[in-house]
C-alpha cells in the first residue's frame, strides 16, 4: 500500500504557546485533508527552540497528557501523527519528546536520548530505546534530530521492523554538501544502508539569532530524495509541505543484490569483538 508522507515546516516559536498551538493543529488538519497518511511536525514543535533559560523551557512544556494531543488526533483524520514537544515529566524533568499520535489518541511518547549541544542545559536524555508502531500503511519508528547520527538508532530501528523513520528536527543552519544539508546526507546514507524510508521534518525560522537548515525531506528506502524543502512552494508565512508518496512495503525487502542483503550479510560476533566495552 502506498502511503503519503507529509512533512509541515513551519516557525515556531519560544513564548508563543497558543500560535505554535494553532499551527501544530492546522498543519495536521490540512494534511489529513489533503489525503496523508504520515504527518510529521518540527522538533519542538509546540514550544520553539532557543531557550534562554531552564526556566523558559520548564515554562513552555507540556505532560503527556495535555488537551493538545488530544486536538491531534480530532484532526487527523486517517493519519499517524509525529510532532516534537517540549514534555514536563516527573520530579521536574524535561525531555525532548515527540507524541505519536492518531485518531484513537495518543500512542505513545519518544524521548530523544542524543541530545544536541545546549540541549544538555535543559533536557533530560531519554533511557529507553525508540518505538516501532503499526500503522495502516506500515509500520514506523521514531527519532529526534540527531538521533539520526547514530548508526546504532537506525540500525535498530530497521532490525525491529520499521519500514519508516519519522524524525522531527531542528538542524541549525551551515555549510552544505553539494547542495544539501549534511544531516540530509547522513539521512540518505543511514536509509540506503538499512533499506528503510526516512522522513525528516525541520523547521523554519529564525529565532532569536539562530537560523536553519530548514531541510525537510523524504527519503525512499533506496537512499534517493523523493522529495526535499527546496523544491516545495512556501506559504505566505514561510511554511513548506514536503510530501512523497512511497510503498513502504518496498523496505521488507532488504536485497542489494540477488546474493547480497542489508541485513543477513552482518556479522554482529565481529562486532561485539571489536567493540567490546566501547
């Protein structure tokens, strides 16, 4: 079955709850009415990034629970929903989270377990690893930003059946490879290796100084770009739906060759060897 990929980069941003509210729950609504089956939101979705404090963060952040999810999922329609937030968790804890959510409610909640730079000041890491959902389109697994760097994170995620990753993002703006974001780059790799779709959703901006990539893509099995932000028409206020169509089906099958498969061809007793404790 195919399945359509819809990935809303938008801005927004620290101090605006009910703007960045009002936006999450709109995107989701017009990707379900425009026929998606996965819609995936920026890293932080609910609350922007760049905090100026813990204090800031802890103000923005929202438990498990909250009515907004709940909003989600009324607007989703036939859609699985990947969106980033700021999560309050006990004894005053934040996580850097994204909620799964669809018309049944929420599924279930990742916290990001790699996190980035001056995230350390405010975020807890995660201590479980990601979750692999069934969807009617097939089933996905879910990442955050740089847990994609990490060929452990993919890795096990297509070892546990996941024919999609859904990763909200948040990549600060640099240089590019040969026109690409480098964490597209690392994207690519990571689905060609693993014969399995990736779908990144970055945000816009700018906020408080810091610019982005804002490199939304959706990635086939294969390694190849279906389709990326660059090429996708912007909105009156800066907004980007990426959107790919793709079988996910295509990633049970992990032959690069007729005697040549991504997955039966490791050899993880070499592995352990030479990793030992590392």
């Amino acid at each position: 079955m195919t399945a359509t990929v819809h990935c809303r980069q938008f801005t927004p941003r620290v101090g605006a709850p009910e703007e960045n509210r009002r936006r999450c729950t709109a995107a989701v609504r017009r990707a379900a009415a425009e026929g998606a089956d996965i819609v995936l939101l920026p890293e932080l979705a609910t609350s922007g990034y760049v905090f100026a404090s813990r204090a800031e963060a802890a103000a923005a952040a929202l438990p498990a629970d909250h009515p907004v999810f709940g909003e989600w999922a009324a607007a989703a329609g036939r859609a699985t929903v990947v969106g980033g937030f700021c999560e309050q968790g006990a004894g005053g804890r934040l996580y850097n989270s994204a909620a799964v959510v669809d018309a049944g409610g929420l599924r279930t909640v990742y916290r990001k377990t790699h996190l980035w730079d001056t995230e350390k000041r405010f975020f807890t890491p995660g201590g479980e690893l990601p979750p692999v959902l069934d969807t009617p389109v097939g089933r996905i697994g879910v990442l955050i930003c740089y847990d994609l760097e990490f060929p452990e994170m993919t890795r096990y995620l297509a070892l546990s059946g996941a024919q999609l990753i859904a990763a909200p993002v948040n990549w600060p703006a640099g240089p590019r490879i040969d026109g690409r974001p480098p964490e597209v780059v690392i994207a690519m790799a990571a689905a060609r290796v693993n014969r399995v779709a990736i779908a990144c959703c970055d945000r816009s901006g700018p906020e408080r100084g810091v610019a982005w990539m804002e490199g939304s893509a959706v990635i086939a099995e294969t390694g190849e770009v279906l389709a990326a932000a660059e090429d996708a028409p912007a909105d009156r206020d800066g907004a980007r739906t990426v959107r790919a169509d793709r079988d996910l089906a295509r990633a049970l099958d992990k032959r690069l060759a007729p005697q040549a498969d991504a997955l039966a061809d490791r050899r993880p007793e070499l592995y352990r060897q030479a990793l030992g404790d590392r």
